[in-house]
C-alpha cells in the first residue's frame, strides 16, 4: 500500500512554483530554554520558494493544475483581509497568466499593508464582506458573474482545504520520511483542515506510529475535527484505500485560540519572542505562533514525556508579521 500510494501522489499533475524539499532543523535553542524534554525539530514549509512561502504553496500547485487543465481562466477563492492563502492564489494565477478575484472579510484597509500590500501589487481584483457567513455566498456570485462576462472561473474552497489540496500534505508527510528518523509527534496549526488531513493520511498510509496534533488557529476542535475526517475520507477514496479514514488518528486542541482569530494571547506572543531569541526562527501571530503556544505548554506539563523526538510543521505566513 505504500509503494502504491507514493507512486499515485508522484503523478499527481502539478504547477512549477519553483519547490524544492525544505529543510529540517533542531531547535536546539528552545529546547534548552525549556529545560530539556524531548528533541524539537522543524519543518520550514516557511522556505518553500513562492510567494513568501506557506503550506498554500504546496496545496495550489496541486489545485491550479487542476484548475488549469479544466481551462479555468481566473481563480477565485476567500479568506480573511490578512489571507496567506489569498495571497498564495493571487501569485499563482499571476504565475499562470490568469485573473484572481478574492472575497475577503474585513474592511478595507486605508494603507494596505502585510499580505494585503501583497494583494495588491499581484493584481488581484479584492471584494470586501462583513463576515466569514458572507464569504461562500459572494464567492457563489462572483463565479455566476465571470461566468456571464464568458470567462472561465475556478472556485477554490477557503484554505484550498479540498481532498487535492490535502494530498499535498500526504506528499509532504513522505518527504519527511527521506528526511530523518520519524518523529514521535507532529505539532501544527490546523484551522481549514487540509494540512492536518494530508499529514494524517499520509501517517496512515505509511503505517508510522506518528502521533499528529493540530492546534486550533480558530475553530472548535470538532468542527475542524469533522472536517478532517470527511477530507482524509475523500483522500482514501482518491488513493482506493477505503478503510483510511478508519485508520486515521485525529487529534486537534483547541485551549489555545484565546479571544479568536488572528488576535494574539500571551502565550503566543511569548512563543515568539522564544523562537526568535533561542533560534533565530519567525513565527507568525495568527497561526504557527499559537501552535508553537500549545508545543512549549505540552512539553511544559509533561503531556510530551514519552516523545523523544517532535516536529514542528511550519506552515508560514510570515507577512502577517508586518500587518
């Protein structure tokens, strides 16, 4: 099942965006600063080499193949006015020569900055709603509307949390097996639920003993955890694996949101402030800084005490640091 699976994920069609395998690194500095516990790594998906980097890079590279061969001639997507993953889909339609139309919840900013300064130097045509409710109904709009116009959109999901975008992370969970000894425990920031549902099909169809922790950026536990499941569903139907679901262990806390998203907790802020004294690593407020909260609390009160080894998985989003 294995060889089979890697060879099917191999061929999965792609868009260059200029990836390569990113690096593994210790840190070492952290971990001393918590007075032991277990080996800390991490995997800089931050470096993936497009667009300031990110998990979305991984996940778009799959979808806009997809969207490409479909002969879409504009992407449209959501996300917040700070969206990694909006400024992700902005750069790959700019790559591909397409149109991007974004749905984005906020208001406006007056001098755009962060992701959003982004946005706007990509080109990409922004639409503002007051809230998340809205978004999947102007997304519906926006499509009906290009579609009149004769254009040829591409809707893709918040997050592109969609079965191919999370076999992404089915990829990039093997790419870690070339790279090291496999971790007891990978720790991450899940919110959409497409990271967490690759990493955990691809911990299941490796049959590695790897325990996979999402650490809520917003949403319950089991409202992400309802959506991961459903996903890595779809992963196993994708890869004629029926039983993956089954088999797959999903766990998410959610004690580490605060007061919601993309506000920053104590917790988080001094998550930040370690990595970047103790090792020289970047953190971003709305996500990897909260999840990294939830790693430094886990080896603090020993919940990590069995692990010998765990990996961080930087998702990115580092722009938001200058919002």
């Amino acid at each position: 099942m294995l060889d089979g699976a890697r060879d099917y994920l191999s061929r999965l069609p792609t868009v260059d965006l200029g990836q390569w395998v990113t690096p593994v690194q210790e840190l070492t500095g952290l971990r001393d600063a918590l007075g032991g516990g277990p080996r800390l790594f991490v995997k800089r998906d931050d470096l993936l080499g497009f667009a300031f980097g990110g998990n979305k890079v991984r996940k778009l590279a799959l979808v806009a193949a997809r969207a490409r061969a479909e002969g879409a001639d504009t992407l449209v997507t959501t996300g917040g006015v700070q969206s990694n993953h909006a400024r992700v889909t902005a750069a790959v339609a700019a790559r591909l020569g397409m149109r991007c139309v974004l749905v984005l919840n906020g208001t406006p900013p007056p001098h755009p900055t962060g992701n959003a300064r982004l946005v706007e130097l990509l080109g990409a045509e922004v639409l503002y709603v007051a809230s998340r409710a809205e978004r999947s109904p102007a997304m519906g709009a926006v499509v009906e509307r290009l579609t009149d116009e004769g254009r040829r959109p591409f809707m893709i999901p918040l997050g592109a949390s969609t079965p191919l975008g999370a076999l992404a992370y089915a990829q990039a969970f093997f790419e870690v097996m070339d790279q090291l000894p496999l971790p007891d425990v990978v720790v991450h920031s899940t919110s959409s639920g497409g990271t967490q549902a690759g990493l955990v099909a691809g911990v299941a169809l490796s049959g590695a003993a790897v325990r996979v922790m999402g650490i809520s950026a917003d949403d319950p536990a089991a409202a992400i955890g309802g959506h991961v499941r459903g996903l890595v569903d779809q992963v196993g139907e994708a890869l004629q694996v029926r039983d993956l679901a089954a088999r797959a262990r999903i766990e998410i806390d959610d004690a580490f949101v605060g007061q919601g998203y993309g506000i920053p907790t104590p917790a988080s802020e001094e998550a930040t402030r370690l990595l970047a004294s103790r090792d020289g690593l970047f953190l971003d407020p709305t996500y990897t800084a909260k999840a990294m909260a939830g790693l430094i609390a886990y080896v603090r009160d020993g919940r990590l005490r069995e692990a010998r080894t765990v990996l961080f998985w930087h998702t990115g989003g580092l722009p938001g640091l200058f919002a």
